[in-house]
C-alpha cells in the first residue's frame, strides 16, 4: 500500500456467525480441511510406506480434532518430504487455529513458495501476518490473495474483504475500506463488527476502536448502520438515520463531512457542498472537505472557484494524490496545460497505480502536442484498467464498483 504509515495498534474485532472462527484464527481443521486448494499431483506421490503411515496417523489425528498431535506428525512429515504443499497447508491452519500465528505464517510462507498462485495460501499468509501485527505485509498478501483467486472459498473471501477494510482504515484510505465494507451490505450480511468497520470508515477514524470511549463507540455503530441501509438500497431508511444523526452528533469531527458524502450519494450535490463547508469550518485543514469541495466545483465548470481549494489540500497533505489529481484538472479547465501536467506527473509519483490520473495525463499530453508522451501515459492507463478488471472479476459479487473520480477521491 502507498504510504502506509507505522501502526503500532490495531483494533481486534471479530466477524459473526460462521466468520468469526476465521477471523479470530479459531477456524475448525475441517472447514479448512473441506477448503484445502487443489494441490499439484507432485505432492501426492506416495511412494514411502513411513510416510504413508505417518500420514493417516496425522490425518486420523487432525480428523479427532487432536490438535497438537497433528502438528507434531505434521512437522515430521514434511520434514520428510518437504516439498509437499498438502502437509504445509494442514500445519498451518492447524497452526492458526491454536493461535500461533508465527508459526503459521511460517507454514503459509512454505506452501505459498510451493504453490505461488494459490490465492488462498496467499489469504492465510495475510491473515496470520494481521494477527501478527505485520499490517503492511498483510495488506499485501491479502490484496494478492483476492488477485489470484480464492477457489470459490467465499468464507474466506468475506473474511479477507473484511480485513482488508480494517486495515486500510488504518492507513486511512477510507474511501477505499468503505468500498470494500459496502459489499456486505449488498449481501445483506450486516453484524456488529461489519457495522463498526463501516463506521469508522464513514467517520474517517482510524484509532482503534477499543482506545474509544463508549459514546464515540455508540455513534461509530450508528454511523455504520446508516451507511450500511444506504448499500443495502433501503434509501429512505438511510436518510432518516443519517438525518438523525446529524441532528445528534452535529459539529463532532467529521459528521458533517459524513453528512455531505451521503448526500452525494443521493445526488444532492448542492446540499451536500454546504455540509463540508460546515466540516471546514470546524477544521479548516479538513483536506477531505477541500477535495470534495473543489471536485465539486470543478465539476460545475468553476476551474477559479475549486483552484484555492485544491491547492490548500496539496499544502495541508502534500502526499495525497487526490490533491494533485484535482489540481490537474483544474489547471486543464484554464487551459495552463503546462500547470496541469506538472500536477498530474507529481500525482502519478505519489500513487502510481490508480489509472485515472493516468486518463487524464494523456489527455494532458495530447494538449501540448506530445505524442510520445500521451501515448505512454494511455499505455500505462490502459495496463492499471486491465489489471482493475482482473481484480473485479473476483470481487464483482463482493463488492460495490467504484468508477475512476470515485477511486480518485480524497482519502
């Protein structure tokens, strides 16, 4: 992940139901025995009697739910054999479900180098790092995991959503968790902690959740409901909570602004500009009001009017790209082409795969007459697009599409 910064915390929260076991790293050795990934015909040669031995043994054992038995024989096994990815995998769910992550990362780490485009081996490494406290790591192996493909295992691709979400609030790319988290409101799979996920996003609170006071956390859950209705479609329901809320928790950080998103959402535009104008009265540095405000605006053709906002955003957080994103398209809006290049050029350095800063520097380049230039930047656009969509074909029924200004956006 771009810029992700040091966490020394994070909130541990656990998914209901059928998700939580996973979650927690209590998920039952036949449930990751009935989700095991299809393994190469190499490691199932059985050519030694010992080991053929040994293996019932240790499968007898894992099957009785003896746990530390089935390691102990597991760990000789592929100390025997150890390129067979089988007994890496069985050690380390049995690993994670005895809550030692270490060494389950260690077992994942194995069966991954055996079998690297096995995206569920990829999604057990990411989640034994997250419990670890190696976020950055996590982040990436479960983002690695859902790009190859986790087999139709969709416990497993509920819970890596969710951690995903979870840690990219922590980085505070919060447009980004939500996107994610609004999956489970299109699937109707609503639980506290989703909710409190959701919340946190929709309010841009990346403290973890337990470090909160109870009213703080009362209102998280709250806010999550009502985002939650919104991806459900219930509009009217939505808008009534959020109305509420409003009402309730008005000129706390970030409730407006929040207030002003799902107005947007409900295509009221205008109502909602009064709202981050609201936020950024109470914090004039609120870089996302800025953003929000001056995309806005720019989408109504006042290039001057946005200009002032977006360059305070690029001040306020001269690392977020969004800002420089805007910057550049204001500045094509008044036609200072050279300006504009320069903006989306430093936008492309601070987060070089987002594809639309990509659209429009091409477009950009097109302007001052460089061919060259234009047609690298619609190459690059165009290989981000195609690595987008590989992405979405898994995550299409899991989560909700975002469109380019939309992935864009303020963080």
């Amino acid at each position: 992940m771009r810029n992700f910064p040091c966490l020394l915390l994070v909130f541990q929260v656990a998914l209901p139901g059928s998700l939580s076991a996973l979650a927690e790293g209590q998920v039952s050795p036949r449930a990751s025995q009935k989700n095991s990934p299809s393994l190469s015909n190499a490691s199932r040669k059985t050519d030694m009697p010992t080991f053929e031995t040994l293996k019932a043994m240790a499968n007898a054992a894992r099957e009785a739910d003896e746990v530390p038995e089935a390691i102990r024989l597991y760990t000789e096994l592929v100390g025997i054999r150890p390129n067979w990815t089988e007994g890496w995998w069985y050690l380390g769910t049995l690993y994670y479900e005895k809550d030692q992550y270490t060494d389950g990362a260690r077992a994942f780490q194995r069966f991954v180098t055996l079998e690297p485009k096995n995206g569920q081996g990829w999604a057990m490494l990411g989640l034994c790092k997250y419990q670890t406290k190696d976020y950055v790591t996590s982040l990436e192996h479960l983002g690695k995991g859902r790009e190859l493909g986790l087999a139709g295992n969709e416990e497993l691709a509920r819970v890596v959503r969710y951690h995903q979400a979870v840690l990219l609030t922590l980085g505070r790319q919060f447009e980004a968790a939500q996107a994610l988290l609004n999956g489970f409101a299109v699937e109707h799979r609503e639980s506290d902690s989703v909710l409190d996920a959701l919340g946190m996003a929709v309010l841009r609170i990346s403290d973890p959740l337990e470090k909160l006071n109870s009213l703080q956390q009362e209102m998280i859950r709250q806010f999550g409901k009502a985002a939650f209705l919104a991806g459900e479609r219930k509009a009217s329901e939505s808008r009534k909570l959020y109305d509420e809320l409003e009402e309730h928790y008005r000129n706390r950080p970030n409730v407006a602004y929040a207030y002003g998103v799902s107005l947007l959402a409900e295509k009221e535009p205008e109502r909602a500009m009064t709202y981050f104008k609201e936020e950024l009265k109470r914090n004039p540095n609120h870089v996302a009001s800025m953003l929000q405000i001056a995309l806005q605006t720019m989408s109504s053709g006042k290039f001057e009017e946005a200009l002032p906002y977006a360059k305070k955003a690029s001040t306020v957080d001269p690392e977020n790209f969004a800002a420089y994103y805007a910057l550049g398209r204001i500045y094509l809006g008044l036609n200072d082409v050279p300006s504009a290049i320069t903006m989306l050029v430093r936008a492309s350095k601070v987060a070089p795969d987002v594809p639309g800063v990509y659209f429009v520097l091409a477009s950009a380049y097109t302007r001052a007459k460089k061919p060259a230039e234009a047609a690298r930047a619609r190459a690059e656009f165009a290989r981000l697009e195609a690595l987008d969509k590989e992405r979405r074909g898994e995550a299409t029924a899991e989560d909700t599409k975002s469109d380019a200004l939309e992935k864009s956006g303020p963080r």
